[in-house]
C-alpha cells in the first residue's frame, strides 16, 4: 500500500537558519504530493503540492522538488522564523480512480527560537 | 468566503456512550473526507463523501460512520465509545474529488473518559 515516510521531529532551529525536512514516499502508482502546515490550534493548510515528476511547488518561500528517481519531496526553507513554528505534514495522493485518499506522514514538529 | 467550519470543537463523553460531529464544507465543494488524528497514529482517513455517496473508506470499525446531506454538509457518527477514540477529528472539503485543493478544519476535540 502507498505509504509515506518523514524525519522524526521534534527540529528545533534558531531564526534565519536554513530548514530541510525530509519525506520520502511509497506509492503504486503516479501520486501527488503534498505539504500541510498545521499551526497550534487549527487546522490543516495546503503549504505547497506538486502533481508530477520534477515539478517544483513553493509558497511563503517553502519549496519542495517532486523526485520520482528517489521518491522524496523534501521540505526546504532558506531561512526560518519565529512564524514557521508549527507541525509540516508529507502527504501523498495516489491517482487510481476510486482510491484517492490522502495518506500522511506522521508530522514533523519545527520550533524555531528567536 | 467562509471556511471550514467543524461543530462542536469540543466534545468529553464516557465509554459506551455514542457522539455526533458535524462539518459544514465551504460554499460550493461537494466533497468532505474525515480524518482521526492523534499522537500516535498521526493522521489517518476515515471516509469520503460525494454527492452523499460515500466514495472513500479508510480502516476503521464498523461504529464509525458517517453521511453527507443534499447541501453537502457531512456528518460522523461513533458508536459505543472506547478510550482509544480519544483525537482530534478534522473534516476536509473540495471541490470535487481531486483533492488538489483540500481544505481543513479546525476539527473536533473529542475526549473519552
């Protein structure tokens, strides 16, 4: 079954750092992918997403690249704030008529210090 | 355009005992997905539903169900209540079954005493 993997939490970064959180996926098909950002006390919100191979999602300066050769969809930030804090969700979509429920990763949670 | 909207936010009940959730998708989307998050499953899928069809079942027990209405608002039941249902439960709308934009709500808190 399709699966999704990300790096343990929690990351802890001080402002301005460079952000990297890995997730690599597993699926039969031709997924897309997806990164959610879940701030304390809310819900999900759609960061970023990309439906086929090399394509590149960004927003609010978080880019991902969609690696078909690795099956990753690695999180990028060049320098973090205060703001970012929150739990990042990897999520993958596979494509097949009928079956195209979200599965997650388990969440990563990024605190970033002044 | 209003977003989301998940009632009530939150919920205590006891073991036994049965609970209703509701969700009120944005305007327009036909499509509602439920989620159970906790911490240590993370986020799983319940079900789906489209046009009040159920399209979507995750791996759940039979005391989890749900329903969608005419005016795509969605409801989850869950029956004779165990600890281990304790989460968060967070309803998602779109606009169709794509899922290329899904939207979240801020969920329910439901406690199991």
């Amino acid at each position: 079954g399709n699966s999704v993997t990300q790096m343990e939490g929690p990351v802890t970064l001080s402002e301005e750092a460079f952000l990297t959180i890995n997730c690599t996926y597993t699926a039969t098909g031709y997924p897309s992918l997806f990164w959610y950002v879940q701030y304390p006390g809310e819900g999900l919100q759609l960061l970023l997403k990309a439906t086929k191979a090399d394509d590149k999602g960004s927003n609010k300066g978080f880019e991902a690249t969609y690696r078909k050769e690795t099956t990753s969809f690695h999180l990028e930030k060049g320098s973090v704030q205060v703001s970012d804090s929150a739990v990042y969700f990897c999520a993958l979509r596979e494509s097949n008529f009928g079956n195209e429920k979200l599965t997650f990763g388990t969440g990563t949670r990024l605190t970033i210090i002044p | 355009k209003a977003g989301v909207t998940q009632t009530p936010r939150y919920l205590i009940k006891t073991r036994g005992q049965q609970v209703t959730l509701s969700c009120s998708p944005i305007s327009g989307h036909r499509s509602v997905s439920w989620y159970q998050q906790t911490p240590g499953q993370g986020l799983q899928f319940l079900f789906e539903y489209f046009s009040e069809t159920q399209r979507n079942k995750g791996n759940f027990p039979g005391r989890f169900s749900g329903r969608q209405f005419s005016n795509s608002r969605s409801e989850m039941n869950v029956s004779t209540l165990e600890l281990g249902d304790s989460a968060l439960y967070l309803c998602a709308s779109s606009l169709d079954t794509s899922y290329n934009e899904q939207f979240f709500g801020p969920g329910t808190r439901l406690t199991v005493l």
